[in-house]
C-alpha cells in the first residue's frame, strides 16, 4: 500500500503490451495529493465529440457518490470525458459524496469544455472519508493542456491503490473489414468479488457502434470475465467498467453498428470478451498478497448457473485458498466448497482434478492418487482445479487467487 | 494441529465450570492411533435404557458418512451410546465410508450390549481419506468397561482437532418443580459457518422428554446459537449436534413432556438455549488463529432473516475480519459488506457502532467521530460492532472472530 514499497505480484505478466493509441481519446495524470504523497492519483480522459458510452456497476446496495453519479448520466449514452481518482473512494460519505461528485464533475467539465453531465465518474481507495473535490481545482485544467493519446500506462498507474503493477491490455478486430482498435487499464487488488470484482476498468476503442449496442456487447461481455473473478468475496462499493468507443474508424469507412446482434460485431465481441478476460485475470494475478493464479472450472452442473455457483463458493473458501498458498492439495476442501455451495450435487459422482491429475473419482480418493505427483503440480504458479459433478451439461470458469498471510498482513492495517 | 504445540486461544474462558455428572450418562475415552500420536482421539459415551436422541446436521450437499448414519437413525429417536473419533472426518469416503460407520456401530454395539442402529457417530478431521474402523476393535470394548459419569473433560479433549481448548458447560434448570441438569461439549475452530458451523457438540440431559419434543427444542436452539457463528465461511461435511435426554429425573418424579410448547419446559428450553449459545461462542473464540471474539448485532432491518443475512456478511468478509485483526476501525469495510449482503438498505440509513462509540450516521461518518476513541476500543478482546439500519424492526446477532496471519498458516499446511 501507500508509502510502503510492496514488491510486484510473482504473477504479475512477464510481458506488457505495446499500447497502440485510440484515436479520438487521450490521457493525463496528475499529483492531486488526495491522500498518496509522491504518485499520481488522478487520471484525465479526453474524447473526441461523439462519444459512445456504456457502463457496468457494483451491485453492491451502498453504492459509492461515483457509482450514483455514472448511473445517473449513462442513459445519454455520450461522454467527453473521464475523471478517476485513487486513494478515496468517495463512498458513505452523504451529502458530501454528492457534493463532492457534482463539483468533480463541474471542474472538469470547465477543463474539458463540456458540460459537467458529459464527463464520467470513478473513484477508488478508502470508504467513509470525505473526499475534498477542490483539490481538482487548478489539476485538470492543467491535465487537459497535456492530454497525450498514448499514456496507457501512466493512466494505468494513476488508479492503483494496493495493487502491485499496473493493468492493461489491447486488441484488434475488424466491423466489416475495417480494422479497429481496444485498449483498456484496469485496477484491483483486494475487495474483489463478483458482482463486479472491486475494480476499475477503463476499455476504449475507435469502433463506432451505438450506445444501446455497446451496452449489450459489455453488460453480456463481464459475465465471463470481471464477474467470474474473486479475490476475497467482498463486493466493493465502487465496481465500474466503462467502456468508451470515439468512433474514429467511421473515417475510415466504418459504419455506425446499431444492433449487439449484427453479424458484423462478432469479431469485435470476440476480441471485447478476450480483452476483458485478460484484465480481470490480471487483477486476480494482482490479488493482494497472491502468490497463485487458481483457475476453477466446474463442469457436469445441472446448469451453467449452478456450476458458477459451484465454482464461486469453492473460489470464496478460504480453506482452499490457504490451502493452495500451503501447496497442499487437499481436495477435501474442495468436497466441501461443492457441499456448502447448496446446489445439486451428488457426492458417489464428483471427481476432482489438479492440471492433469485426478485425485478423486465418484466420490472418493482416486485409487491411483499420487501424493508426491500432486504435491509437485501444486509448486506451480497457476494451479488449474476441475470438478466434475457427473449430473448434467452445465459449466463455467472463475479464477482467484490464494490466501497468504500477506492478505492478511495487508488489510490488517490499510487505513493506517 | 497435532504435533505441534499450539498456544490456547487468549480468548479462551478464564474459567472452566465443574461439569456435574449426568445421571444416565458415562464416558471413557482412548487413544486408537486414528492420525494423532500421544493423545485420545476417539471417545464412547454410554447411555441408560429408553435415552432419548434428537440431531441437528450439516447442510452440505457432501454430508460424511456419519452424518448419513445418524440421519438414518434419527427417526427411532432412542440411542443407547455415542462413538466420536478426531483426525479422520470420514468424509468422502464412498462406499469404504459407508462400510467404516457400519463396523464402527458394529463394534461400539458389541462393547455396549445393544444394536448397532443404537449408536450414535461423529467423526471429524481429514476429509478423503478412508477411515480404518478396525482400529476401533479392542479399543471400544475396553472402553466400555471404565465408563464414567464425570470424565467431561477427557471427553470435550478426545474430540478436539485444532482446537486449542476443550469446551465444555453446563446448566440447571427445573421440569414441573423437578432439577433437571444440562452439560455440553463441543469442538470447532476452523471450517466453522452456519448452517451448522463446522463443529461437533454433544448434550445431555437427565430430563425425561419425548424424543419429537426435544427434536424441536434442539432445532429450535441452534438457531440463535450454533447457527450464528462462523469462523470463516467454510460449512463442513460433518456438523453434528446431538441431544441426549436419559430421563434419569423420572425417578426423581419428573414425568415426561410429550410436546415442545408445553409451559413446563419454559425453564429447560432457557437453559438448553443458554448453554448452546454459550458452546458456540467458544467455537468462535477458538476460531483457528483468532485473537479477537466479534460479535456483530444488526437492528431496524426489513426482518430477523433479512438481519442475519447482513450480519453473515459482515461476519463473513475477509476485509472485516483483518480489519480487527489490525485493530483498525475500517468502519467503512462494514458499510462494504452491508452494501454486497443483497438484502434491503438504505445506505444515506445506517448508522454503526463500535461498543458504545457511534462511527458512522445516517450514511456518514458520524461527525462527532474520535479515531483515538475507537483506536483505543479496538484492543479489547471482544469488539462489539452494531449496525443500524433505520428501515424495519428485524435483528439478529451473530458471533465471529479475526482473521489473523496465524489462521493460513494453520491451514496452510493441517494435512502435512
């Protein structure tokens, strides 16, 4: 966390992306010293006119004065702007909150030339404090005098908060021939639950496609992705996934898609649903104090909501976490994990599987079940966990991380 | 865990109560060599004729076989004795499983002169691996000939796994003018939620009540007690609770009560809720690396369910239990789980309190707020936290403990 030097996550990716520009947006960062000394904590998006806009929220029932205020401007369906500041979360904090937001937004908006309800919202860090939104004065309008379409990894790191390395990740896909371009950052690192993972995610392309049609692509786009990914269970106040689409390319031919169903977005989808995966499987490689990446797949559930189910309560447990940061392949939590998870299951008919090896079979123990070959497998950094239940076609994938003291040692004092 | 010494908990009981001896009941206690070394690990509790026997069991969809046993002789509602081993949880043993509870009973019905569907098991421990029942052979028999009414310690001992204390208590109460006496063990210190927690718990009674009558009485009990502690979520495959009633009083000219509303049993149902409750919270102040007991009261919700829920929430949350772990007053994390429970809030509502210290006020941070004041509080042993949510009359009040580095190193390695 802030003022310690924490090192990077062992899992963090041994390569970055080269981050291509998206024409129509550029970034700056700044030092508003909300509450970090020596980094920057706020983040500037410029977009061109035109801007398509569509967003995905916590679920959470005590949603933060960002989260209220994003909501509240996303039915118009354009922004021109985006302001994200780490450090406070500006949640709980009442009338203040709202006070906070409003003013947030106006001071941008003078800085962008545009109107306060075309700039979009998000913050991150402590909740219940009030967050002092007069500290953007003077910040962004020297942040609009240097937008720089290529500061990917400058913006990615304005929005950390404990997190050890800065997320972001990029696609191409083509709408009718015509190539465009995603780029997206992403932060998170503890208070990381579906639905959505604690987490800011940014995504930006040079598609045009409408509003209504965005929305569809990423409300269906995070089911797979930032929604099948945990860290500790907890569902922050402040989940946002805001993706932003200049529509640069119809300069370049590309005509405006209306419709998430249109033949021509399946490539973009693809590429969206891929983009989005990466990032949230970096922030699950970021997971506070992880030193494994548990990737879970449940599969012969009588749904694929049941199996998600499944896979959740075996990804939340934290007897298999620590399990697995012990490099202790005790499949008997797993057992467990199905067992409390409430949904149908036949214990005589699951089976069990580490990466390759299976450790149990309907039911009990795998009579070939190797100790030494298991144990070996759990040394790596990603562990693969199979269940397969044996009672119907459904599935699905989560991923997680292990429990460390680390974890513990982390939250243990963060305010402090 | 076995093999190592572990402190006890520094929240154990200051005070250990002499546990009278039930009439009808005697114990004796051995070491079968189950998975521990040097210390009793299975314990044969004998019963006198017509015992009645009610039950409370996991929820898991992966019950152990033992569960599956008692569950099948529930219906007959007599037991006439009560085998419990640690180390081994007998779970997820497949039909090796079923066959170990048989030759158990068979053997316990053997060394105690009665049938085997007379017997009541428990097993807890290692999950998947095969039970060897034979260990039992000899041991259970021997066991039987130096039953004793007052070994309740030895007994709250031999049931132990990473427990750091033997738990133990009792109650008096009266039936129509007649003294009936109550006394409890119990083990439980990780993989402890509702419903149950993970934990074993016996009582006995020399009260002579129908066997429907204490069913209902024991169902009704857990609720408020045993169904509101959770150490981390974690629901086990073998939750048993079992409730013994000898009717050694009917000498004494208590006649027996056939139904559970009856007025007479207004004084016992008192005191059985009392000395549940008063076994769970130590399962809580056990919890495996616990340094605080949390007990978390939410008010003015929609209804008493609704109430739990968010009380499970917080009691549940990671982010929560490092938080007092850190002796942080991260009041905010609350606010967080409150927000992710699903349950209806009104977030601009709630108000929280630590103690008597009110930290937050209708949807803020209360402005009268003192972080020395609530430093201070947060070293106490005990962290009372109360959330008020302003929108009904539902309360519930539920009973955790932190979450400290010490707990995954505990379950970073309990199989090695």
């Amino acid at each position: 966390m802030a003022g310690k030097s924490v090192p990077v996550s062992p899992l963090a990716p041994k390569k970055v992306p080269k981050m291509p520009a998206i024409e129509g947006v550029a970034f700056a960062t700044a030092e508003a010293g909300i509450r970090y000394k020596g980094r920057t904590d706020v983040l500037l998006a410029r977009f061109s006119k035109g801007t398509a806009m569509a967003g995905v929220f916590t679920r959470s029932k005590c949603p933060s004065a960002p989260v209220d205020w994003c909501r509240s401007i996303l039915p118009g369906g354009r922004a021109a702007g985006l302001v994200v500041n780490s450090g406070n979360a500006n949640a709980f904090t009442g009338l203040k909150g709202r006070e906070a937001v409003a003013l947030t937004a106006k001071i941008a908006a003078k800085a962008l030339g545009c109107k306060p309800e075309d700039v979009a919202l998000a913050s991150t860090g402590v909740i219940g404090e009030p967050l002092d939104a007069t500290k953007f004065e003077g910040v962004l309008a020297d942040c609009a005098t240097r937008v720089n379409p290529t500061a990917f990894m400058d913006a990615a790191r304005a929005i950390m908060t404990t997190d050890t390395f800065p997320k972001v990740a990029t696609r191409k896909a083509k709408i009718d021939g015509i190539p465009v371009t995603l780029s997206g950052i992403a932060k998170g690192a503890g208070m990381i639950a579906p639905d959505m993972a604690t987490m800011l995610s940014f995504v930006f392309t040079d598609a045009t496609i409408a509003p209504s049609a965005l929305q569809a692509l990423l409300s269906k786009g995070v089911k797979d992705s930032f929604n099948a990914v945990t860290v500790d269970s907890d569902t922050s106040t402040s989940d946002t996934l805001l993706l932003f689409a200049t529509g640069a390319a119809a300069a370049r031919g590309q005509m405006e898609v209306p419709d998430a169903k249109d033949r021509r977005l399946v490539g973009f989808k693809r590429a969206l649903n891929a983009l989005l995966l990466d990032l949230a499987v970096q922030v699950a490689r970021d997971g506070e104090g992880a030193r494994k990446l548990i990737s879970i797949a449940v599969e012969g559930a009588t749904s694929a909501r049941s199996a998600k189910k499944i896979a959740l309560s075996i990804a939340n447990s934290p007897l298999v976490k620590t399990a697995v940061a012990g490099e202790d392949a005790n499949w008997g939590r797993i057992v467990m994990a199905v067992g409390k998870a409430g949904e149908p299951a036949d214990r005589d008919r699951i089976s069990i599987r580490f990466g390759d090896i299976r450790v149990a079979h309907e039911g009990a123990r795998d009579p070939s079940y190797s100790e030494a070959a298991t144990t070996e497998y759990m040394k790596r950094d990603v562990i693969d966990i199979t269940v397969s239940l044996g009672i119907g076609r459904g599935k699905s994938r989560v991923y997680t991380c292990d429990l460390t003291k680390a974890y513990v040692e982390i939250n243990g004092d963060y305010r402090s």
